[in-house]
C-alpha cells in the first residue's frame, strides 16, 4: 500500500486484486495530482508505464529504446517553449499522464489476456508520443496535429530499429486519438485504449475539472470563443457522455463505474432542486447558473448522499 501511495506502481495490483476499485482509482488519481504538482518527468512516466504494462516480460529492447527517444523529444519539445507558454492542457503533464495511464490499461488487457506483452509496449510508445509538437493551437483542418505526432514518432521509432510493421501500429494509434473521434478510426483494442488512455485523467472527479479548466484556458489564448463553456459542468456530462462503452480493461479499473457514479451525482442534483428533468444534463446546467462555491458543494452532497 505504502508502495501505492509514493508511486502509483501498484495500481494494477490493488485495482484487480478483487477489492474496491474506487479505492484503487482514488489513489491513482491523487498520485496524478501529486505528479502534476512537480516536473513532468516524462521519462519516468515512460518507465513506469513500460513496467505496468509488460509486468515481468519486460518491453522488448527495441520498444524500450523507442519510447526513451520518444519521451526525450517529447521533454525537449515542452522545454522549448518560453516560460509559461507551454500548452496550458496539451503539454508535458498531459501527455505524461495519458502515457502513464496507458500503461495502466494495457496492463489490465496483457494480465487478461487481450495484448501480449509488445502490444501493450507498443501502445504505451505510442501514447507517449500522440502529443508530441503539439503547439496548443486549434487548426480548421481536423488532424493537422496528430499526423504531424504520427510521422515524428514513427521516425524516432525507426532510428531505434522498429520495422515498419510496428511502426504502422504506434501510427494507428497515434491517429485514432484524433478529436473529435471517429467509430472507424478505432480499428483495434489498441486504439480504443489510446482514447480511453487520453481521457483518463478527464474520468476522474477531481483532476478532470482541473483539465478542463486548463483545457479553456488553452482554447482561450487561441482566441477561441467561448473558451470558458468547456470548463462548464454541462460539458463535462456531455464530455462522459461521449466516451461510449468502455472496455474491457477500463471496466475491471472500474472506470465506467466511476464515470457512471459521477453522472448519477448530477442527477441526483437535479432531483435535490426538484428539476422536471431529472437527468445529469439538466443537474449540470443548474448548476452552471449557480455560484461555484454553491455549485460544488451540492454536486458533492449528490455524489455522496443515498
């Protein structure tokens, strides 16, 4: 537990292990939080992630190699930026914590028998990568940024002597994070991991309306308008709304249970108001015409009362 608690290493292990997994999901999102309290350390997160999802196998050399150079690029891509410029949503913490997790769910899939060990070491390159030279910037042309991820990592990847058959597998899992998603771009477990895996910090209670925060923020220094409507609680309703069915690896860490207990705790706002509609929509829209400190103290008393 103490081993949980410092470095989020036996999450697998207390979220499969038969006993609560809410639990094991509070104590892999406060482990994000502390992470995201300090450095970004992408390349510890490339070796933890590594660790959690080939378990004793180990990463094949060549992958190990290549998620290195990934998160080397990845590290010096974000230091690049002038101080406080980096991506307020898209820079290192993100793409550490989506790699991070990443290794978490293919390590679910790996012990139940869904990816072998280099298919889970694959995904997690992959994913360390799906961001990398994002600029925060939001293009008219949908994809412009995740092709650009795709060719840097697959040309990182070939330098560390991935054949091209692997290297089509980090392209195609780069390019089914593409936003907003598309069914057939999702052609594989792999690729629905990476979705989830980009997502996993937004599934959490506390550290997803911190991303979402930080995610208008970046929209709004693009100039987008409206920026401010995706931190609102309507959009995160619609935002686990659209996640669709998890696998099956995101259910056995218990991720559709919390995303559905979240859900249920704005409709249970909407029927503390005496809403005509009582759903998780109308709850959110509430309160977003409430004050924010009234706000979350009722979405806490609805997440919490029976």
């Amino acid at each position: 537990m103490a081993a949980s608690a410092a470095t989020g290493s036996d999450f697998l292990d207390l979220a499969l292990g038969g006993g609560d997994p809410f639990a094991a999901l509070q104590q892999a999102e406060a482990y994000l939080l502390r992470r995201r309290a300090g450095a970004p350390e992408m390349v510890d997160a490339v070796t933890q992630a590594l660790h959690a999802a080939t378990g004793s196998s180990g990463a094949p050399p060549c992958a190990a190699r290549a998620g290195a150079a990934v998160a080397a690029a990845v590290e010096a891509h974000g230091a690049g930026f002038p101080p406080g410029e980096e991506p307020a949503y898209h820079g290192r913490h993100h793409q550490a914590e989506a790699t991070i997790a990443m290794g978490w769910l293919a390590g679910a899939a790996r012990r139940l028998g869904l990816l072998t060990p280099e298919e889970a070491a694959l995904g997690v390159v992959a994913m360390a990568g799906h961001d990398l030279l994002h600029d925060g910037r939001v293009y008219a042309d949908r994809g412009v940024l995740e092709e650009r991820s795709a060719e840097a990592v697959a040309a990182l990847a070939a330098a560390e002597g991935l054949d091209e058959a692997r290297i089509r597998t980090l392209r195609r899992v780069i390019l089914a994070t593409t936003w907003p998603w598309e069914d057939d771009e999702a052609s594989d477990l792999l690729c629905h991991l990476a979705r989830e895996a980009d997502l996993f910090g937004s599934s959490l209670p506390t550290l997803g309306p911190l991303l979402s925060q930080k995610l208008a923020h970046e929209f709004a220094v693009c100039g987008l308008v409206g920026a401010e409507g995706v931190a609102s609680h309507a959009a995160r309703v619609g935002l686990m709304r659209m996640m669709g069915p998890a696998t099956l690896p995101a259910q056995a860490l218990g991720l559709d249970a919390l995303r559905a207990t979240q859900l249920a705790a704005y409709a249970g706002v909407a029927r503390r108001l005496g809403l005509k509609e009582a759903s998780a929509e109308a709850g959110a829209v509430a309160l977003d015409s409430m004050d924010p400190a009234d706000a979350e103290a009722l979405l806490a008393w609805a997440g919490t009362a029976k």
